[in-house]
C-alpha cells in the first residue's frame, strides 16, 4: 500500500469519527421545536436513534471505507484448536483457549455425552429451586481440592461470576480496588456493586499500597482484584507482594485465573504454585471453565463462610439456571487429566517460549508479555492491525486484531493465544509471516 491511499485511508478515518461525533451529539439533543415534538419523541424510541448504534454503524462504515474486512464472528467448521477449518479450509489457529487442548478431545467428549444420556441437556432452573446432580458437587469438591480451599461454587457465566461475587459482597461504604487493565467482568461487577471504585496501575504493587495507605480508614471492606495471567498483555503480578499489601491494610483479595489455570505453575495450578505463595492468602480464587476446562461457566473457591454466603445471596447464582451437567461433566474430566497430564503444561509452556523468543528475535514488538499463553504483537495502529489479520488469514493464519477503544490506539495489536497442542513449524511459519508483513 503506497503512502498517498495510507494518508486516505487516515483522512477517512478522522472524518467517519467526526460524523459518529455529530450524530451521538444530536441523539442527546434535550429539546425539539413543539412542531416536531412527537415526531421527535417517536425517533427516539427507536434502537437506530441511540448512540450506541451510531458507534456500530461507523465501526462497519470505517471497514468499508478503508476497504477492510472484519475479521470477527468467522464460523468455524468443527472443533477449533491448534488447527481449525473456516469455510472448508484449514488454519493454523491463535485464537483460541484451549491452552491444553482438551476442548474436543476424545475422552471428554465421552464424559459429556454421558452425561446428556443421565441428566439431559439442561438443568432446567437454578440449583435452589430445580435441586442439582451429583456431578455439580463433584466439580466444586474437586476444584476445591485443587485450589486446596474449603469449598467452590461453580456459576453459569465466568464473566458473570465476577459482576454477580463482586456486586454480592460488597457495596456502598465499601472500596473496590482493581489494576487498571482488570477485565472488563471485574470493572462492571465493581460500577453495579455501588461501591467505591479505583484503578491502580498495571502490577504495581507498590501504588497499590500507596492508595491503600491514604484511603483504606474510610471505608468499611475494601477488595483488592487483580489477575493471574493478563490476557490483552500477556504478564503476570508478583502475588507475593499484593498479598503483603492486602494483609497489610486488612483487605480482601480476589485473584481472577480465567487465563492462568493451566498454563502457570510447573502443574498448571495457576499463578500461586509459579509465585510459591500457600492458597489460603487469597480470599476469593475466581477461575473460568471454558478456557483450560474445556467448558464453560466460572467459579470461586475459598472459605466455607464465603461459598454459604455465594450459594444463598449471589444473584448470579441463586437466580439463574444451574450448569449444564455435561458442561460440568467435561470440566471435571479436563480438571483429572490436567492432574494426571502435566506434560500437556510443560509443552504449553515451551511452545509459549518458542513463540516470544522467535517474535522478539524477528525484532517485533511483544509487549510485556511473559510468554506463556498469551502473546500480543504490537502494531501501533487499529488499522494495521486489521490489515495485517486479514493478511495473516489469507495466509491460512487466524488471529484476532485488538482495536481502540479496547486498547489504546498506539497499542493496537495482533494477540496470539499459544495452545499446547500447537506445532514448533506452526509457531515459526506464524512469527516469520508476521515479520514479513512488518517489512513491507
């Protein structure tokens, strides 16, 4: 692409944002001539109207402007892992979390389907009102013995686990303290709670203590929510120190491992077994099933009072329906063999080294990353990192594009999601293709 259509496609750019601008202005207009006050009022209630759909119709003007094709909401043929097919062709596939490859593995899937022939395919209500199977409690005791607590509570959502454990616990007179790239299920469960809410930036331990150092005596409870492994970044806190912070000024800490389950720690137990640091100085151990579980939901495990107080009052829990006994079923078949498998995380992590060593030899921008699951590949704009998927998929290589606002837009990105099941070629065939487009 020569200088002059770049220099297009920017003005274009600008030019849509300036429209988006104007219409998001005259949708919040106050006041409308009296003529026109019902046919005013009658725009209003309609969904074109809001500003919302005015932010997702410039999205899609900006692709066609700038001639560049979505890369989102592709349909994958089958199971998606190291490898997937879209549209009868095969990928080598980034994006995807199953870091130990166990979505779609035989010996699951088995479990499952077993589970549909006893249970169905439902649990039909909320465990409360509906009553539970057996395999409910069984994932929870494991998961609990796995995190080496007294008990866990599995929720139908891990985004909603957050919003719903969070907005349970605490509230006005408390203080919500999260790093500042915290997910986004951290942020809202924080916003809906009622409480407080502050950032500290990203693994900073010692801004952390600082806040809590000024402010901590004005409020009654305070939560600490950090992560194990980041999953934009790539990087991972030192929990050593945040639980010298948390237990220094009396607070609670809520560590979220959607991203470090499976892929930290020489058995894949997650970021305290990679820090040395005992479970019981965590209060609240947040995790999904749908990444390295190969299912989908969330959970806290932690103290009995704690799993009493989520299973009676948590919204999110007392009023929506129970986990799918085969989605709970295949959890706790991919919860066995990442215990009885632990050479699937030694290879993870190998291929997660491989992966930023070639990146960072080939001279391209990773970030902070640490290199286990996750590897962004920074391009400085939303553009190019738009372009460059589309390139890399008619290549026959899938990754995700990270655009503003999600990012800032000099941190635009490319970010690769590492799957013990991928192959060393793969890895070195993605990282040089890469290279080549950061050469044109």
């Amino acid at each position: 692409m020569g200088l002059g259509e770049t220099l297009r496609q920017q003005l274009a750019a600008k030019a849509l944002k300036r429209q988006l601008e104007r219409a998001t202005d005259a949708a919040a207009a106050p006041g409308v001539p009296d003529g026109q006050a019902a046919q005013a009022l009658s725009a209003r209630s309609r969904f074109e109207a809001m500003p919302q759909f005015q932010q997702v119709k410039l999205m899609r003007e900006m692709g066609e402007t700038l001639r560049v094709e979505s890369p989102f909401f592709r349909v994958h043929d089958g199971v998606a892992g190291a490898t997937t097919q879209i549209g009868g062709r095969e990928y080598i596939n980034f994006a995807n979390y199953s870091y130990l490859g166990l979505a779609g593995d035989p010996t699951i899937a088995a479990r499952a389907k077993a589970a549909i022939d006893r249970y169905g395919t439902s649990a039909s209500a909320s465990r409360i009102v509906a009553g539970e199977r057996p395999v409910h409690r069984e994932l929870e005791r494991a998961l609990a013995a796995f995190y080496e607590t007294d008990d866990c509570v599995a929720f139908v959502s891990g985004n909603a686990t957050n919003v719903t454990v969070i907005g349970a616990l605490f509230g006005p007179g408390d203080l919500i303290v999260h790093d500042a790239l915290a997910h986004n299920s951290i942020v809202q469960g924080a916003q809906l709670s009622g409480a407080k809410r502050l950032s500290f930036a990203h693994n900073d331990w010692q801004a952390l203590d600082e806040l809590l150092t000024r402010v901590r005596r004005e409020y009654r409870n305070v939560l600490v929510a950090i992560e194990g492994l980041y999953s934009m970044d790539g990087d991972l806190p030192d929990l050593q120190r945040f639980c010298e912070v948390k237990e220094r000024h009396g607070a609670f800490l809520l560590v979220d491992e959607a991203h470090s389950l499976g892929v930290l720690g020489a058995t894949g137990r997650g970021i305290r077994e990679h820090c040395g640091v005992t479970s019981d100085r965590v209060d609240l151990w947040m995790g999904t099933m749908s990444k390295t579980l190969a299912g989908c939901g969330g959970f806290i495990a932690g103290c009995q009072p704690l799993a009493d107080i989520l299973r009676h009052l948590a919204p999110g829990f007392l009023y929506s329906v129970g986990l799918a006994p085969a989605l709970a079923e295949a959890s706790l078949a991919a919860l066995e063999c990442l215990l009885a498998q632990p050479e699937r995380v030694a290879q993870l992590q190998a291929r997660g080294r491989q992966f930023l060593s070639e990146a960072r030899a080939a001279g391209l921008d990773t970030g902070t990353s640490a290199g286990y699951a996750v590897v962004p590949i920074i391009t400085g704009s939303s553009l190019k990192a738009a372009q460059w998927a589309n390139t890399l998929f008619e290549d026959g290589i899938n990754v995700q594009p990270i655009f503003y606002p999600a990012v800032e837009e000099k941190a635009a990105r490319l970010r690769f999601f590492i799957c013990s099941t991928h192959e060393p070629e793969q890895i070195s065939q993605t990282v040089a293709a890469v290279a080549r487009l950061v050469g044109r």
